[in-house]
C-alpha cells in the first residue's frame, strides 16, 4: 500500500497492519480502527472493478451469516470498504487440518447450507460459491463473503453471463445457457460440501478442457463419502438436471440434517476431535489458483454444445 493510501486512511481513523490477500478483485488488508476500537478486514478494489451491489446486497441480507461491512470510501483510483474481521476461512481449515470431527463437518455444512438459503430468500445469488468465500469469525461461526459478482434476482432469474470460479461452475454456464444463478450456488455449494467432507472436488483434470467436459458430464465418485445421508445431500445439488436439482430450503430439510441436534446456537468455537475426513486429503487443490475467467474461448476449442 502506497504511503499516500495509508495517510488517507490514518485520517479515517484507519490504522493498516498487513496485506491478508490478494486477487484478482481486490486485496484485503488487517485494518484497526481507532473510531469503533476495534479489528477490521479493509478490502481496497479498483474503481472499474467496483460493484455497488456489493454494498447492497450485504445491506439488503444483514444476516448473521452474512459478512457485514462497516464503511466504504474512496481515495485516488480505489475504494476501501471497511469489513467484519474473521481470521480464516473453510478452505484453509480444511487444507490444514488432517482430522475434524463428525459433528464439525455437519455444522460448517448446515451453516453454509443456511447462508445461502438467506441469500436466495431475499432474491439474491451469491454467483461465486466457494470453500474461500465462507469465513470463520473468532467463535468459529461462518460467514458468507465476497458478493462481488452476485446479482438481485427476479422471480423468475435468467442470466448468460458467464462468471464464477471454473472449477464451481454449474454445466449451463459451461455450456452458454441462459441459467437460474440460484440454481448454479447450488451446484456450487454441492462442491464445497464435497470438498469440506473429503479434502478434494469431485471433478479434477489436468486439462481445462477435458475438466469442462466432465463437469458438463456430471459423473463423479463419491465412494469416499462413508455417510450415506451426506453422499445423498451432495447429488441432489451435484445433478445436471436443474429441474430437480434442489433449493438451499430443499437441503435443510434433507435426512442428514436430522442425524445432529440443530440449535439455534451461538456457534461454539471449533474443536478438532480425530475423525479422518477423507483418504485423498493430500491431493486437495488450492481452488484460489484457479482464478475467474471468460469462458466462451474454451468452450469453442472443447467443441462444447451451446444450447
């Protein structure tokens, strides 16, 4: 950060400590703020990157799943929005961890579960469901974040806009579809459950093409998922057929979700009881590598059908 940004922000009662990340929307800096005494998440982004429906759409939930912003301002050729801290997020649990219990992997997925059923019941798809876009707050609870590429639906929502992360996006997208964004969180939250539960996406491929082609597939093996229940949540949002591909509420509902009491709890933080979550934990891919990208090139040199 350019000592003119840090000046700004000292005037803001912004004191930065570190960068936290950075990609290809944005970097995130650990902030302190004199004004509310407190640790803050600064993400700064691009001008022509900006999307207000970011602020929006985090103002239209205000959900305890949610992230929740603070303030937002702008200084030179960037804006600076002003966040709830959370120290880590689901991915890097996941990656750093060799065992997790039972009954933490059934709350981290009710949790993301629950978080995209308050996005989707206030009209709202997230579009960029992912293990990194699910933070953990110092108690442990999940957040939601990073509605940067997320639209306010309609009541019937059609898009043929193709954005997203590759590795989680639905095959309609793929394929150059008109698609329901609700109905693509879903696929891709099928994926994060996936990985949470076995270290690994269900479908991996050196090649990008032939990595489209058998997500636009939708075989994949789920013999690692030792629980039956789990194994049966995952397909109803793995299904290439969006009619009977299921809602978040859908989900909830679902008998896995029985096998645990459900409190409406204040989150306890997490504990690590010695529970393999998956023998190919050591070949998980670190999804930030693969970064958003325009798809229609690729779909032309894989000779994918535009339907």
């Amino acid at each position: 950060m350019l000592p003119k940004e840090i000046e700004f922000l000292l005037t803001q009662q912004i004191e930065v400590k570190e960068q936290i990340s950075h990609g290809n929307y944005g970097t995130i800096f650990d902030v302190f703020s004199n004004k509310y005494n407190e640790r803050f998440a600064l993400k700064r982004i691009l001008k022509d990157k900006f999307k207000i429906e970011e602020i929006e759409c985090i103002k239209h939930l205000d959900d305890i799943r949610v992230i929740r912003i603070y303030d937002y301002f702008e200084f030179g050729s960037y804006i600076y929005i002003l966040m709830e801290f959370c120290k880590t997020d689901l991915q890097a649990v996941i990656r750093s961890s060799k065992y997790i219990s039972r009954k933490d992997l059934h709350r981290y997925i009710f949790d993301i579960v629950s978080a995209v059923k308050a996005c989707h019941d206030r009209g709202i798809a997230h579009c960029d469901i992912k293990p990194s876009n699910f933070l953990l707050d110092k108690h442990g609870r999940v957040k939601i974040s990073d509605f940067g590429l997320s639209d306010i639906c309609s009541l019937s929502p059609r898009s043929a806009e193709c954005k997203g992360t590759p590795l989680f996006m639905a095959p309609e997208i793929l394929k150059g579809q008109l698609y329901n964004p609700m109905k693509a969180d879903i696929w891709a939250l099928g994926l994060t459950i996936y990985f949470l539960a076995t270290g690994t996406l269900p479908f991996i491929n050196s090649s990008i093409y032939k990595l489209i082609e058998t997500i636009c597939e939708g075989v994949y093996s789920d013999g690692i998922i030792d629980d039956p229940l789990l194994r049966m949540l995952i397909s109803r949002c793995i299904d290439c057929n969006i009619s009977s591909r299921a809602t978040a509420d859908e989900l909830l509902k679902m008998p896995y979700f029985q096998q645990f009491e459900i409190k409406a709890r204040k989150f306890m933080p997490i504990t690590k009881n010695k529970t393999l979550i998956g023998s190919m934990k050591s070949n998980a891919m670190d999804i930030r590598r693969h970064s958003r990208i325009s798809i229609p090139k690729i779909l032309d040199i894989c000779k994918l059908p535009k339907l």
